[in-house]
C-alpha cells in the first residue's frame, strides 16, 4: 500500500474515471484513502455478483449457437467467475440466485433486435481528453449495433433492491453513462445514438417487469461536451492538491455533510473508511503508529482497472 509520503511523491493522476471523479465530488478524503490503496478486507459479493453477471452476459450475447447453447455458455462463464471468487455469498447474492436470475433473463430475452459481435465485450478505454494533458478513463461493458438506431453502448445494473422508478431514472443521467456515451463517441468518430441500460433486480419474482427493466439514456453532443468540460474541472481541483504549497494537500472529509454518506442505512452501505475517520489525527500522522492491514486489504499498484483489456 502506498504511505501519504508515497502518494505525495508518486503525483497526480492523469488519467481520470468515474470512480475518481464521485469520490472528489461526494468526499474527498474517501478519494484519499481510495487512493493510498485501502480497499475492502472482504470483498463484498455484490461486487463478485455484479462481475459475473456482466461477463455471463457478454458470453451469451457474442455465441452464435441455438439458444440453449448460448445459456448454457453464459451460465457457465458467470459460474466459472463466481467459483474463482469464491464469495461468502447470502440472501441474493449467491451462485444459485445467479443462475436462477440468468435462466429467467434469458427467457425473457430470447430474441434481441441488435447484435453483438465478438469484438465488442467489455472494453477498456483511456481517451486524451482534448485541450488538457489528462486522459479520461473507463471500461464499457459492451457495444451493440442496433438496426434503425445505430451504435449503442450496453451498461448491466444489478440490484438487491427494486426496480423502482427512481433506481431506473438514476441511469437517465448517471454520470458513467454520459462519460462512457463520450468514451464511445470518440471510438466511432461521432455521437452515438445512446445507451441501453439493462436492470435486473436480484429479488425474486415470477414477474418479468419486477426483475427485469430497460431504458436508453440519449445525449448530444453539446451534452457530451460540457460534461467534460466539468469533469476537467473536478480533475483540475484533485491535481492541485500536488502544487508545491504545503497546505493544499487537504483531502476534506466533506461526507459527513450528505446524508446518510458516512453511515449508510437504506439501501446505502456504510462508508468504508469510517473507522479511519473517527481518527483524531491526519493520516500522515496516522500512518506512523496504524497497521492498516489489520482491518484492510492494500492494494500496490495504482487504480486502473481499464487496462484490463488494454487501451483503447
Ligand atoms: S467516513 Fe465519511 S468522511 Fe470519511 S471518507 Fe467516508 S464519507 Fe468521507
């Protein structure tokens, strides 16, 4: 894991995701810890549900066998994820619910009017952001071609809660959405036609609309382009902290002034740096008396998750 001296020497990040970006706006000092490494001791399996959901998906869509060949491909990429993880899964979140939600998309599904074609799976991106030296990064979790319409993006949400209006207008104006529709503009050279959000619920039920529910999010491109403009500008705010004066290096803990942020409750889960908070003590002065690694997983290397499959 990297010491506050370490983050302070390695400098900037100069290539910025959605992640980075929602930390800076809803509290910048869960940036900080995000960024020094600090990460779940025990990932929670949403995370391992929410991955194998994903890629069960894309393996189903890119087979081009009968329909029960392309399930059965899918469940057993999902499963293979699921089994690799090993998560101590409860309630919704177990490999039973996975299999049992994928078998009731896939009949609800069985015929799409687009396609997917093998090369467009999840794709990692990091795209210079023009006029700045910074790049904005992401990985997409799939690219669909849709006949009348043109090029979407395909984003998978999963839920333990419900499908209820609120959660799907969320994605209406979710700020991954618009940055993945600007990642994918420059991909094509223009504007796509838009984003299909595919919801699940992990709840069960024997009603389709109560499991399953989709929306496309559209943006122009005079959208596209003030979001970036804003997204330079929280990127801007988060390099300054490396100029040489001393006192800019302040990570406020801003998230004890939204509701329910450093808590949770609700359907929120708690912060996961709470503990480090409660400290009576910066965590430069911290790091010379904690042992992080009672409580936390450290990860080394820096967050970029997008090179996963490579640059784009
Ligand atoms: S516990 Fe609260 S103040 Fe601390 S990092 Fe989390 S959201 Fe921010």
């Amino acid at each position: 894991m990297m010491l506050d001296e370490e983050l302070r020497q390695n400098g900037p990040p100069d290539s910025f995701d959605n992640t980075i970006i929602q930390k800076e706006c809803g509290c910048p000092r869960e940036l900080y810890w995000f960024l020094r490494g600090i990460d779940y001791r025990i990932s929670p399996p949403y995370f391992a549900w929410g991955r194998a959901w994903g890629i069960g998906l894309n393996a189903f869509y890119e087979c081009d066998e009968s329909l029960e060949i392309r399930m059965l491909t899918g469940l057993k990429a999902a499963t293979a994820l699921w089994e690799a993880e090993s998560p101590e899964g409860r309630v919704n979140d177990t490999l039973e619910n996975l299999q049992r939600v994928f078998k009731q998309y896939v009949s609800c599904y069985s015929h799409e009017n687009w396609t997917q074609g093998k090369e467009y799976g999840e794709l990692g991106f990091a795209f210079p952001i023009p006029g700045t030296s910074i790049y904005y990064a992401g990985a997409i979790d799939a690219y669909i071609e849709w006949p009348g319409y043109g090029a979407l993006l395909r984003e998978d949400k999963t839920t333990g809660g419900y499908l209820t209006p609120n959660f799907q207008s969320y994605w209406m104006r979710a700020s991954q959405v618009t940055g993945y529709l600007w990642a994918l503009a420059q991909i094509l050279g223009e504007v796509p036609f838009g984003a299909l959000i595919n919801m699940v619920s992990k709840r069960k039920s024997k009603n389709m609309e109560d499991q399953f529910a989709r929306n496309m999010p559209m943006k122009s491109e005079w959208q596209l382009t003030e979001f970036m403009r804003d997204t330079v500008k929280v990127a801007d705010r988060i390099r300054m902290r490396w100029s040489r004066k001393q006192d800019n290096w302040q990570w406020p803990k801003l998230g004890e002034r939204i509701y329910l942020k450093c808590s949770g409750g609700a359907g929120t889960s708690p912060c996961l740096y709470n503990g480090l908070c409660a400290a009576e003590v910066d965590p430069w002065v911290l790091d010379e008396t904690y042992d992080y690694e009672d409580e936390y997983t450290v990860r080394s290397e820096k967050w970029a998750p997008w090179e996963r499959k490579g640059d784009t």
